[in-house]
C-alpha cells in the first residue's frame, strides 16, 4: 500500500506551494497538483505567498530570493527521484 504525503511548507492559507506525493516501496510517485505542476513546468513565484503572511512582512528581497532558490533546488530534487 501507498503512503500519501502532503507537505506544505509556507502557508494553510494557500496550499498552492504545497507538494504531494506517494512513496510506495522506496519508490516516488507525484500526485494532484505536484503532477500537474511537474507536467506544466508552471510555478508560481515564492514571495506571492510571502506577502501573505504578516510574519513575513520583514524579509529582504536578498532572502525571498535566496528561500525561492531553495524551494527550486528541492523541487528539481524531488523531480529527479520521481516516477514519471
């Protein structure tokens, strides 16, 4: 059986950053929206959610540039070990 997993790093406002996946036998498989985004190649940009957020509401452009270059490094990861 499949485990499901949903993490979502930023926000519970808006769960469009989030990822979705399936791990069943060591192997990845992403799902939902992680599935669509990986086939349209459509991200949106981190600092949206960013400025959502009050507890954001002091971050340099210096650090939202360096947390989306994070969240690019990881999905690309993400990418390479997943099952397409």
């Amino acid at each position: 059986m499949a485990e499901r997993i949903k993490i979502d790093p930023i926000t519970r406002i808006e769960g469009h950053l989030a990822i979705e996946v399936e791990i069943e036998n060591g192997k990845v498989k992403l799902t939902g929206k992680s599935r669509s985004l990986a086939r349209t190649g459509q991200k949106r940009a981190a600092d949206e959610y960013l400025k959502l957020q009050a507890r954001f509401k002091k971050i340099s452009q210096e650090q939202a540039l360096d947390f989306q270059r994070q969240i690019d490094d990881r999905w690309e990861a993400l990418l390479q070990r997943a099952i397409r």
